[in-house]
C-alpha cells in the first residue's frame, strides 16, 4: 500500500499531538477492538472559535494523518464551522487516502464532531449532532454499509 | 541509510549460490521434455534438481513434483486428497486454527463443497498436540493437514507425532512446510509424512517455484492437467531456471543449516530477551521449539501499522499482523488463535532473521524499537487508559 507523500508527512511530525488539561471540548471515538481510536481536544474563547486543538490517535498511519489534518483544517475556525468538516476535505487535504483507509477519515470527522457536541453539552446548549454510530463495521465496510460517499 | 532486513519469513534474498543456478539454467534452453539433444540437456537439469530436493527431505527422486509455489502445493496436496478420499465415502479434514490462509482458505472452498472441516484449537504458545489429532481422527477422516513450522509466530508443530498417529490409523497426512524446509531438519520417511509442501523463497531460492512431495502409492488426482511433465501429474513446461535455482539453495540451505542455527539462534533470543523487556509487552508462541529466525511481539495500545512505518522510516523491513497490515477489519487468525484480545494483537511486530543478520543490526534494532513505542503510546489513548487503570 502507498501513502501520499502528504499523509507520511503528518504521519511522522503530525501536528497538534497531546492533550489540553482544561479543554472546553473532548470527544473521543472508535474502539480499540477495531484498531483505532481518536482523541481530539478543543479550547474554544468566548466568540466560539477555536482557539487551540490538540489530538491523541491510537491506529495505523492514516489514522494519525487524518486526525493530524482534521486539527490543522479546524484551528482558528468556529465551532460551526468544525461541525461542516467532512471526511472528503480531509482525504482531500491529504491528497488522497488508499480505499481501505478511508474510514480513517470518517473517524477524524466523527471526532471532531463529537468534541463540538461536549463543548456544547459542557455550555448547557441543546444542539442535534449526529455522532459515531459505534459499530465499526459501518465505516471500515463504509463502501458496502454505509452507502459511503467516497470513490 | 543502510536497510536492515529482518522480514525472511515473508521473502529471503536470492543467495549466490541460487543466482548462478538460474543464470546457468536460463542458457539451457531446451524443453525437458523434448527428445533431442537440447531437450535432453534441458532434462538432465531438471533431474539432478529434482535428485538434490529429494535428497534434502529423505525423499525419492520420483516422489518429487515441482509446482509454482507454496499455494500450489498446498492447494494441490490438499483438494487433490480430498478428492482422492470422497471416493471412498470419507469427507471430514482435520486441521488448525492457526495454517496459512494457502490452506484454510483451500479449506474453506471445500467445506462449500460439503466436506466437514474441523480446525484444532492451539495452547495459549501456539501448539496443538498429536493427542488433539489423535482425539479427532473418526472413521470419516480423509485428511489431517497440520503445518510444520508457524508464519507468523514461528511455533514448531510436533508434526513426527502426528504423522505416526495419522499413519497408524491410515489417514492420509499433508503438512505445509514452507516456513520449515531449510530451517529445521526435516525428513519425510522419519516423520510419517505422506504430503510435504515447500516454497523456495524462504530458503534464498528464487519466488514463484515450490514442491511437493507425495509418498509413493498415493495416487493424488491432479490439479493443473495438460501435458505429461512431472510424470504427467502436474502440467506445463517447467520453469527451469528457478527450479535449479531453489534445489541449490535448498542444498546450501541443508548443507549450513547446523552453523545457520548455531549464528541466528543467540540473536533472535537477544531480540526477544530486549524487546519483552519493554513494558507490557509480551513474546507471541513459546520460546521452545520455535524456528531459529522467528521474533514476534505485541505492545499493548499501539498498532502494528504505524510501528512498522516508522521502523521502515529507519531503514528496518518488519511485518505486522494488525488489521490494518491484514487489509481486513480483524487481526491475524494466528494471534486470536493464542488467545489474544484483539487490542493486544494490533500490536504486534514480527521480526524474522536469517544468517545474513549481524550483532550491530540486533542491536540497532533494540535501540530504536522501545523509542518508537514509548513515542506511538504517548499519543495513544488506549495507552492513556491503561496507565490509568494501573494506578
Ligand atoms: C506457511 C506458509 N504456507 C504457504 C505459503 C505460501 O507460499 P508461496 O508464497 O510460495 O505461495 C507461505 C508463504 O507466505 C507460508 O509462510
């Protein structure tokens, strides 16, 4: 299998790795059963923009590229701007992901998603955000059971 | 940067020896099996290899059968009993969890067929025992197919013991060898074998050629049918140069085996002892009866992919039996056959030596490596979890 040069690069110096202690946003998805796991942190000011974004991955070398790109797309933009991140502007970003992997990228949007959700949650704001479903299944198999949108 | 291979179980280099049998063979032009003096030229190479593979399995020359690989003759040896045992009413194969998929996904097309496959649980290390065989063997057993030697964690099977179990009961015995032959002493008579496979680029022989030996008497239905080469057993011309070219690595393989062992051996432990003397990490198959160049390991909450690439960045050529190397949604059937969780069996690292392997590149390699997982568990959150859980 051959990565991008795009997707080597975030995968050995990825951007925006660890944690923040007191984030106003943590969203967590994927199951290690599966082989991977995503971990992304926002600190978001008064205006709603997101002022940092920090990542922890557990998965394969896409894995960590598109969680490291979905930190980069999202830094210094609105919440709701976050919440349009797509798992295609992502793969986009990384100039292409093989099939197999794609699901990667459908991960990193889920868990930039599911950041947003506790950041509104944690605000006391009701907001509907659809979320990882939990089955793994659905996005490793995305071609056959997800009607997934990718090529 | 100077590569460091250390993936012999996936392919070995050509050795010398085996590039100047090909290259002398490609100038033999002749087809086997033609009658003139460049046929006869062609024919008398093709013997002596077949003499020399014979040879190095305690066979004879005539229960040789050159073939395209390891899967063919898995393949072959495998639908060809099953067949040849259907006649007679018996349609049950016993076998492992933990074979290559050249076999298990054989045995899965069979059971479609409508033969009942039974696949022997492993210990905890990777063994099945002749008792295991023995206990599953009814009046309805056409086959027992048990490998020799594991690919993935190296486990040596106790394959003397279940030959005699399977020849005492008269059922037919197929192992597959391919990560054995050249290794491991191996003899066919000795260990009751009555089917052998083997794959010549495991020993530094060249890809894409193989065997199998069938014992004499075993009328084994062909599986490629055409013309009459390999006493008509096994059509098309056969591939010449590669065939000498493994014959001689075999013999190189044979002949070095005992100094081969002797210079590996204290290596793959020094990697095994240095790389489990990471936390939470844990050797895959035991230590005993295992082939002399296998190391296999799992770190907990890290995955195999992002290991092997980062290795790879640092010139180190490994394998990994995560889903992500498997291209599949689960990890290696081998690692859930030991029992592992499917979280631990992410992790896995499979390092495979040969003789060409060196002191320096060992520890190279134990100098990187615990870097690495201590840099891919900073940024895991399963690593997070389990820290925490610990405290
Ligand atoms: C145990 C085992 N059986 C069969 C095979 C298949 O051999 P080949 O690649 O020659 O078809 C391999 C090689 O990967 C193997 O390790």
């Amino acid at each position: 299998m051959i990565y991008s040069e795009k997707v080597m690069d975030h995968f050995q110096n990825p951007r925006n790795v660890g944690k923040i202690e007191d984030a106003d946003g943590v969203g967590e998805v994927g199951n290690a059963k599966c082989g991977d796991i995503m971990k992304i942190y926002l600190k978001v000011d008064d205006n709603g923009i997101i002022t940092d974004v920090k990542f922890n991955t557990y998965g394969c070398a896409s894995a960590i590229a598109t969680s490291s790109m979905a930190t980069e797309l999202i830094k210094g933009k609105s919440v709701d701007d976050a919440l349009q991140l797509s798992n295609k502007a992502v793969v986009e970003a990384l100039d292409g992901l093989p099939p197999v992997k794609v699901h990667c990228s459908v991960l990193a949007e889920e868990a930039v998603r599911a950041a947003v959700a506790d950041y509104y949650q944690r605000k006391g704001i009701e907001k509907e955000i659809p979320g990882c479903s939990g089955n793994c299944s659905c996005c490793h198999l995305h071609d056959e059971h997800c009607g997934g949108d990718e090529e | 940067m100077k590569r460091i291979y250390m993936d012999n179980a996936a392919t070995t280099a050509i050795s010398p020896a085996a590039m100047q049998a090909v290259q002398q063979a490609w100038e033999v032009y002749g087809n086997p099996s033609s009658l003139h003096g460049a046929g006869r030229e062609a024919f008398f190479l093709l013997d002596k290899a077949r003499a020399d593979v014979a040879s190095a399995l305690g066979a004879e020359k005539n229960e040789i059968f050159f073939t395209s690989g390891g899967s063919e003759s898995d393949n072959w040896a495998i639908i060809g009993a099953a067949k040849l045992m259907q006649k007679k009413g018996k349609n049950e194969i016993i076998s492992t969890a933990i074979e290559h998929h050249a076999v298990l996904h054989t045995l899965n097309a069979l059971e479609k067929e409508g033969f009942k496959v039974i696949l022997l649980p492993v210990s905890a290390e990777g063994y099945v025992t002749a008792e295991q065989v023995e206990n599953a063997i009814t009046e309805n057993t056409a086959l027992v197919t048990v490998m020799m030697a594991n690919n993935e964690i190296g486990t040596i099977q106790p394959v003397s013991e279940i030959g005699a179990v399977c020849r005492s009961k008269g059922v037919l015995f197929h192992t597959d060898a391919v990560q054995a032959v050249g290794h491991i002493p191996v003899n066919v008579k000795e260990m009751n074998i009555d089917m052998l496979s083997l794959s010549g680029h495991k020993f530094h022989g060249p890809k894409g050629v193989g065997a199998l030996y069938v014992r004499k008497g075993i009328r084994l239905p062909n599986l490629i049918n055409g013309g009459a080469q390999e006493s008509g057993r096994r059509a098309g011309t056969e591939n010449l140069p590669s065939i000498c070219g493994m014959a001689a690595a075999l013999t190189e393989a044979i002949e070095n085996m005992e100094k081969n062992t002797a210079k590996i051996v204290p290596l793959r432990d020094k990697l095994i002892n240095g790389l489990t003397a990471v936390e939470r990490t844990r050797l895959n198959g035991g230590r005993e009866n295992r082939v002399p160049n296998n190391v296999s390991v799992c770190f907990e909450g890290i995955e195999g992919e992002s290991l092997l690439l980062w290795l790879d960045a640092k010139g180190i050529c490994a394998s990994s039996g995560s889903a992500c190397t498997s291209g599949s949604l689960d990890p290696s059937h081998v690692l859930l056959a030991i029992g592992l969780i499917h979280e631990i069996a992410h992790g896995s690292l499979r390092l495979s030596l040969s003789e060409h392997t060196t002191e320096e590149e060992v520890d190279y390699v134990l100098e990187v490596v615990p870097g690495i997982v201590k840099y891919l568990r900073e940024m895991s959150p399963v690593w997070e979890k389990i820290v925490k859980e610990e405290k």
